[in-house]
C-alpha cells in the first residue's frame, strides 16, 4: 500500500503543480485515508485541501482529477463529494503484491530505514529480591516489542535490563535476613523467601520504628562497601537474576545488558561535578536541585541533604554511559506513566548540561494494571506474581487442548506458547497509555480478539499449507477471483506501513489490531473460497499462494509482539 500512496501522490503533486514542493507529495500521503466503507474506496483522498491553489471547489478539483488522471495498480478512481476514492486493481494485487510477499517471506514487511543507526532500549528492570508480578508484565512486553519491532526495521538494538539493585530496600532485605533469616531456607526458597522477609520486615517495622533506623545503617555499609554486606547484596542479586530469567525464557527475550543501579555508583559524582560546572546546581533546603521552574517543572533533587545521589542522578550517569559506550542514536525508556515527570526533568538537565544528544532520549509511558481492580504492592504482598499468572493459564489452555485435541503432539509446548502469548496479546491490545483491568477468561476466549484466537489462524494456515505442497510449488497465473480474496491482499498490503506506524509510534498495539484484521480476514476468506478443495487447479494454487502470504505476515506480526508460532493447536 505504501507504493501505491506514492504513486498516487506523485501523480496528483504533478498534475496539480508541476513544481510543487516536497511537502505537498508528504502532504497527500499524510491524507490518503482508510474508507470504512469498502464501497467508497480502497484509499480516499479529500481535495479540500487544494481549493485554494486551484481557485476551484473541491468537488470539481475531485472530479476533474478522476477522469484526466491514471496511477498504475488502480484499477478506477471516482470522485464522490470533493473526495477521490482510489479501487486498488486485482491485477496489482496477483501480479506485484502476492509475488512480492512470496518473495520476501517473512521479512515481508521490514525496512533499512534504521541501518547503521543504534538504539538503545531500557525495558523491564525489576527491583532485586522481589518478584516478577503482572504489574511487571508492560514495561517486559512493551520494551521487548518495541526492540522486536526496531530491529525488523533495521535499527541496531540494544536491550538494557537496568535493575533496581541498589538503595534503601537492601538496608531493610539485609536487616530482616540478619534478624529472621536462614541462608539454607534462602536458597530452597529463592525469590519467594527473600519477598516473606521483605514483608516481615515492613510489618516489624511498623511496631518498631527503630529497624528503620537499622535499615538505613545497613545499607550506609552496603554503600561504604561492608564486605558481609556486598556479600549478601551479590547473593540476593544471584537469586533474583535466575528467577527473572525463567520469566524471560517463557516470553523469548534475552538482554544485552544487566547492568543495574548499582553499576552507575562511581560514575555519577563525575556527571554531579559538570551539573556545578555549568553553574546549575543550586542548594534548596540543605539538598543540591536544578531548579526548573523557567521549564513549568518542579525542581530536579541531584544530591539529598547527606549527599547522597538519587534516580536522577544515576539515570543522568547512565545516559552518558550508554552514550560513550554505543555511540547511540536513540535512547528508549519503557516506564510506567507515574514516572513521566521524573524522566522530563532528568531529560532537561541533560539538555541544560550541554549534552546535544538529550534530544534523543525518549520515555514511553504506559497505564497501571489491576486485577479484580486491586492495585499491586509488594510491601503488604498483595501481588499477583506473573509466573502464577502464566502458570493458571497454561493450565486452562491444557485443559481445553485434552478436549478438543488430546492426540496433540508436544501439548505442554503448545500450551505455554498460547497461555503465555493469551495473557500478552490482552495487555498489548489496548493502547499503552491505557490503564488495564486483566480478566483471565476474556484473555484466554478461542473466539473474539484474543490471541488463542490468532495464533489458531496461523495454525489453520500451517495445516491447509502442509496439505497442499504441490500447489505451492505451482508457478502457474495467479488469478484473483472472488472478493474475499482481494480483501485479504489488500489487508496484507498494509503490514508495512503498520509496522512504520508502530516502530515511530512507540505503539505495538497498532500491529495487535492489525493481526485481528488479517485473522478476520482469513476466516471470511476461507469460509467463502474453498483452498484445497477448489475444482479448479489455478484458481486453488492461487488461493494457496494467497493462504502462504497470510502465514508469512501473520507469523511475522505475531512475532512482533512477543508471541510464538506454533503449527498445530
């Protein structure tokens, strides 16, 4: 689709003024619509927009333009109410599209536009010793989706893991397991024990304030390098890196880097001593702030009272740090919208710093999520932990397996692959921002937009393909012969420009939406045009060639948002 918006506004850019500036092609690309009546066009272009330049009405530019202009792929153009609706061809469609999906395959779809371009991307980033709940679930699938969707179109990606393992928790962690804890019991238990101290500890300290005082010495040592604290500190790091890795494997993602807080502690004085350089560290209250009150921002704490740094202070050293060490082009930060203010005031003393690259750090925000409408907290161990989540849904997805197909070949497999990939393609169907309320049972639904549901189309098009390898291997004329199947080519057509959309967007639901669209297609066309059973031998090669298409794009955008692929379910 992204060719013919080109060519369509090259043409009218030409017909209406030959020497028309680059802008005005961008502006007619920008303007091309999505009729929602397919009777109205496959794209639609109002021409209000050039009644000024034409001294004319755009009903006339419209109609004057329909019957002097001809774009190769379109097959008729109508003007309709200052509007030009565009009718993609089928030979377009037979002839240049379906061969070019069956060429590329499943790299239909991507670009260079980021080559030799490098994009950091800082996602997921638990806090140590404590566990992964479902709260953890959308900077993981959001940030791994966003890396998944630059690389396809050809950026050089970095996936940062910055984990909290460093600050006040770890005077506490270290306090509860010097009073309560049993290292034996720590390692039978993993992560699970080190969260039961964690909680003891809070309630303890509300009937003794003086732990928190015992907390603050603790991780005073920590901080001062107290060789049993460090040891410890390694310890509950060791314990809580294995946990989280499980979680990854389920969801196939893999970091570059585990560098976390702690990381960044002897390199953030440095960055502290060029904040003063430049003259904009103030005192406030006996604390050193950037004061951002000319940017309508509260002001940004560096340093508290006692000197020490703060989550300003070590993303600021991390962002250098990942500047000198990739040479990055883009910096994306995948936190929850409640940190939004944190990551603009960082971002502007960056930029007040002198850092011309400050401009190239980028925060995605996304909304809460709740179940039953019970916020998350670890302290009071009101959490839905994600491995349990991921677990309750293989369950069912198992159970509904054994009764619809117990002869299923690698079942546990296949389970895990469409439970885990349920409770993702839920989160990643809304847009980010939205806050979210997770409902198992509409998660795990064969029917409706869910991701059972699409990953059963993409297993119905493994099967009809595996019955039919002597028509894929047919290099005879490929015809379009019913509508169903233009429709679906067309749907096809836009996985490009749905990718582009996502990757500048910072938005993976657009290509959830998107594999609904060719799920729903595929169902239509298939329940309409017999594949393997059609009589006749070119128009059932072509429907396969069609069906082959459909596996490539959908398996690839499955793909994009961290779900796996199985053939059979």
């Amino acid at each position: 689709m992204q060719n013919l918006k080109s060519s369509i506004a090259k043409k009218i850019s030409e017909t209406i003024a030959p020497d028309a500036p680059e802008s005005m092609y961008s502006d007619i690309i920008a303007s091309l619509e999505y009729p929602p009546d397919p009777t109205m066009g496959d794209l639609a272009l109002p021409c209000f927009r050039f009644a000024k330049l034409m001294r004319k009405s755009p009903v006339m530019i419209a109609e004057s333009l329909a019957s002097s202009i001809e774009i190769e792929g379109i097959g008729r153009i109508e003007a309709v109410k200052g509007y030009l609706n565009f009718f993609i061809s089928n030979d377009y469609l037979a002839k240049t599209l379906l061969p070019e999906i069956l060429e590329k395959k499943d790299m239909y779809g991507s670009s260079d536009e980021g080559r030799g371009k490098t994009v950091v991307l800082d996602y997921s980033s638990p806090n140590v010793a404590k566990p992964f709940h479902i709260g953890h679930l959308g900077t993981t699938v959001i940030g791994h989706s966003l890396k998944l969707l630059h690389t396809f179109c050809g950026y050089d990606c970095v996936g940062v893991n910055h984990l909290g393992d460093w600050g006040t928790q770890f005077g506490k962690l270290i306090t509860a397991f010097n009073l309560w804890g049993n290292r034996e019991e720590i390692e039978n238990g993993g992560i699970d024990a080190l969260v039961a101290l964690y909680v003891k500890y809070h309630e303890e300290a509300e009937k003794d304030e003086s732990l928190n005082d015992r907390a603050r010495e603790e991780f005073h040592k920590l901080e001062l390098g107290d060789e049993k604290n460090i040891e410890l500190w390694k310890w509950f790091i060791e314990i809580s890196i294995a946990e989280y890795k499980k979680t990854y494997a389920q969801l196939g993602i893999e970091f570059d880097s585990y560098k976390g807080e702690a990381f960044y502690s002897d390199k953030m004085m440095p960055q502290v001593e060029k904040i003063r350089e430049k003259g904009l560290l103030k005192i406030d209250d006996g604390a050193s702030i950037v004061d951002l009150s000319d940017y309508n921002m509260p002001p940004c704490l560096i340093l508290k009272r006692d000197g020490s740094t703060l989550y300003p202070t070590r993303d600021i050293a991390a962002a250098v740090y990942r500047k000198e060490t990739y040479d990055f082009d883009k910096v994306i930060y995948v936190t929850s919208a409640g940190q939004s203010l944190h990551f603009a005031q960082w971002f502007k003393v960056v930029e007040l710093m002198g850092y011309d690259w400050a401009k190239n750090l980028v925060h995605v925000p996304y909304g809460t999520v709740s179940i039953g409408g019970a916020k998350l907290a670890t302290r009071t161990g009101n959490v839905i932990l994600l491995r349990d989540l991921f677990a309750d849904a293989v369950d069912k997805v198992r159970d509904i397996i054994n009764e619809k197909n117990p002869n299923l070949e690698n079942k546990e497999e296949t389970a895990e692959a469409v439970g885990v990939g349920a409770i993702v393609f839920y989160y990643l169907l809304n847009t980010i921002i939205k806050d979210i309320n997770f409902n198992m049972d509409d998660a795990l639904s064969f029917e409706g937009n869910t991701g059972p549901y699409a990953q059963y189309t993409y297993a119905r098009t493994c099967s009809l393909l595996s019955k039919a390898e002597d028509a894929r291997s047919n290099e005879g004329k490929i015809e379009i012969s019913a509508p169903e199947e233009a429709s679906m080519l067309k749907v096809l057509s836009r996985f490009p420009e749905t990718v582009l959309k996502a990757t500048h967007e910072y938005e993976p639901s657009y290509i959830t939406r998107y594999i609904l669209d060719v799920c729903t297609g595929f169902n239509r066309f298939y329940h309409e045009c017999p594949i393997n059973s059609a009589e006749d031998a070119s128009v059932r090669a072509s429907r396969i060639k069609i069906t082959e298409a459909v596996n490539y794009v959908l398996g690839r955008a499955l793909s994009l948002i961290c779900l796996k692929t199985p053939k059979k379910i």
